[in-house]
C-alpha cells in the first residue's frame, strides 16, 4: 500500500499480546449506543413517532450502506470512526457462519506449494476494520503466521491488534502488525513478500479503478486473494412481504447512485482478476439471519429500510409501516432473512474466471 509516511503506521503484536480476541473484548465504544455512525443517524418521516419504527439513515447494510458516511458521503462518522465497531462487532459471529469454507481447500493446497519460509505465512489483510478475517481464517490455516492488517481508520487497527489472533490451526504462533493507508492506493511492491491477501466486507465499498488496482497489485506480486463477503444485491425474507422487492430495488439504487459498486463488485472484481490471468472462483456465502440474530437483523433492517427511502423518498410513509412489521417480527422471532453475499478465490495462473 502506498502509505505516505504522514499516514503510515505500524504497529505490531505478537502472539500473547493483551487484549483477547473475540468480539467487544476491552472495546473503547463510541457514545449513542450500538446504531452504527449513531451520532451521524437521522430519521426519515419522522413524524411516524413509532419507537423503533423509524427509518434511520446511515446505518450499515451488511458493511456496504455505511459507504456513504464511511467515504466522504453527506454524513460525518461519530467518534472519529466511518465503520463503528459496534456494527463490526455485531456482524463477527453471523459473517463467521457465513464464509465459504469451500474455498479453502484450494486455498491451502497453493499455500502449502509455495516455497518454505522461516517467517511462514505472510497474510496481507485489506480493510481490516477490527480484525475479524484474521480471527476467522488464522486458525483455519497451519503454520506459523505474520498478519499485516490494512486500514484508513487508526482506531479500528488499534482494536484490530488487541483481539488479534495468537495461533494458527496447528498451534503456531501468529503475529501481527498493521499499516493505515489507502487501499485504492495500493501497489505490488507493498504485497513484496506476501503469501496471501485477505479482504472481508470490502469489494462493495470500493470503485470500479479501487477494485482493479487491488486486482493489479495482487497480480503483479504473484500472489493469491481470498476476498469475502461481498454483497450482491439479493435478500430474501420469509414470511414474504408485497414491500421486500421495492425496499430491495430501492437499496441497490442507491448503492449503485454513488460510484462505489455495492452489489456489482463481485463481477467486476472477477472480471479484473480473471483479465489478468488468474483463476477465479466465487462461492455463496449468505448471511442465515433467524431468532440468534434479532440484534443483527433490527439494525441491517433499519439500514437497508433507510438507504431505500434517502434513494426513494417517496416511499417513506409505506416503508415506515414495513419497518414496523419487519422488527415487529424480528423481536417476535418469526422473521428469517437470507442476505446473499459472494466470497471469491483468484489464484494467479492464466486461465479464466469460473464459478
Ligand atoms: C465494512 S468494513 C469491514 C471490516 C472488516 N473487514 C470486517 O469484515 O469486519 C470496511 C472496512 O474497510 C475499510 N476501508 C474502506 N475503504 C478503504 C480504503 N480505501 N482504504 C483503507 N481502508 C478502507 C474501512 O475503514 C472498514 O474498516
């Protein structure tokens, strides 16, 4: 990553470090309770005055809804941070449960052909927020590790170092160091010894020229990518209300109204890795929201309702009454929500793009 040396930082922990890994381990969390940018939220038609009913703008949509605050969007981040940690706090275990573990056989068969190295896995991890993909894949993988964690917002590495993981599959030890940079900026020469990089909930906040510079510097280091949880655009309720679609259509409208990619970023990621000869393979990796998540669902509830009605205002007044069904139902426990998301595996060889 180019990191200019006024934004560049590295800090490093190491296995035994402080600080426990896991969810909202010793976590600084920003005042307002849990609503992510909660100090940035606003109600749309609030006149409704239905606690909890009210459609509420910013807030996350499996990563991809907090774009517009969290990249220079009309809504300024509370506390100094663009992605909350309580967002990325309550999304951890339902990601978790939904990565493809499909795509790591594959994975761990190219790893394992690459030359032996003393230091063992170099794994780069691109927009790391807190932490998660390491916690999630560094015990998955054997061997020992060093995990370089790349992000724009210095507290959310901070967090990322005190939860980092402390040992791989096999028991051996993982380090961990992180870099704060632009990763729209990042080059091979930054990838310079790496085995792997990471990326979770990331492709759909990034541009189409953000996605083929990663793309382009994954190629030129001759270095595999493993890049989870992209959202594609699909949701599917049960009990079926005559609103999901709308809602639906809505919210992807007003991904697609800003020039980050949101739910086309899978194709196109593809399509940039697959052009410079590597293979690709994308697998489903959808959130299963049922009565373990209520909390989870309520806010991605409020945030995919509200990002709807800032891209349709029209639809507000009916949107409001859905609302209030929809976590009517989540408390309830009666609603399940699929949320379709990708995860996508480029090995650098030339073949094409399969999936
Ligand atoms: C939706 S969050 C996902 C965080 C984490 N990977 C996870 O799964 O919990 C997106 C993360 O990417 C970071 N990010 C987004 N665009 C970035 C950029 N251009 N450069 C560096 N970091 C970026 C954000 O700060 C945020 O931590």
């Amino acid at each position: 990553m180019t990191t200019s040396a006024s934004t560049a930082t590295t800090t490093t922990a190491s296995a035994g470090a402080t600080g426990s890994p896991g969810m909202g381990a010793g976590a600084p969390l920003p005042a307002g309770g849990a609503a992510p940018v909660s100090g940035a939220a606003s109600t749309v038609g609030g006149a409704a005055g239905v606690a909890g009913a009210s459609v509420v703008t910013a807030a996350p949509a499996s990563g991809a809804a907090l774009s517009m605050a969290g990249r220079g969007g009309d809504t300024p981040a509370a506390e100094g941070h663009q992605y909350a940690p309580q967002w990325l706090e309550l999304r951890e275990s339902a990601d978790a449960a939904a990565r493809a573990t499909d795509l790591l056989d594959p994975l761990r068969i190219r790893l394992a052909n690459l030359p032996r190295r003393a230091t063992g896995l170099v794994v780069h991890d691109l927009g790391c927020g807190t932490g998660s993909m390491g916690r999630w894949l560094a015990p998955r993988l054997d061997g020992a590790q060093q995990w370089v964690l790349h992000d724009q917002d210095p507290a959310l590495l901070r967090l990322a170092i005190e939860r980092a993981p402390r040992a791989g599959a096999d028991g051996s030890p993982v380090t961990v160091t992180t870099r704060r940079g632009d990763i729209g900026r990042l080059t091979a020469d930054d990838l310079s010894g790496a085995s792997l990089v990471t990326a979770s909930a990331l492709l759909d906040v990034l541009t189409r020229e953000e996605i083929d510079t990663l793309a382009g510097a994954c190629a030129d280091a001759g270095v595999p990518a493993l890049l989870t949880l992209s959202v594609v655009g699909r949701a599917d309720l049960v009990p079926a209300h005559p609103m999901d679609q709308e809602i639906a259509e809505a919210f992807n409208a007003h991904q697609r109204a800003s020039e980050l990619l949101g739910p086309d970023a899978i194709t196109v990621a593809c399509e940039a890795f697959a052009q410079r000869g590597a293979t690709v393979r994308v697998h489903p990796s959808p959130w299963q929201l049922d009565d373990r998540h209520i909390a989870l669902t309520e806010e991605w509830l409020r945030g995919w309702v509200g990002a709807a009605c800032e891209q349709r205002p029209e639809l507000t007044e009916r949107a409001e009454a859905y609302l209030r069904d929809r976590l009517a139902a989540c408390a309830a426990g009666e609603l399940r929500v699929t949320l379709h998301h990708s995860d996508l595996l480029a090995l650098p060889r030339p073949t094409g793009c399969t999936s």
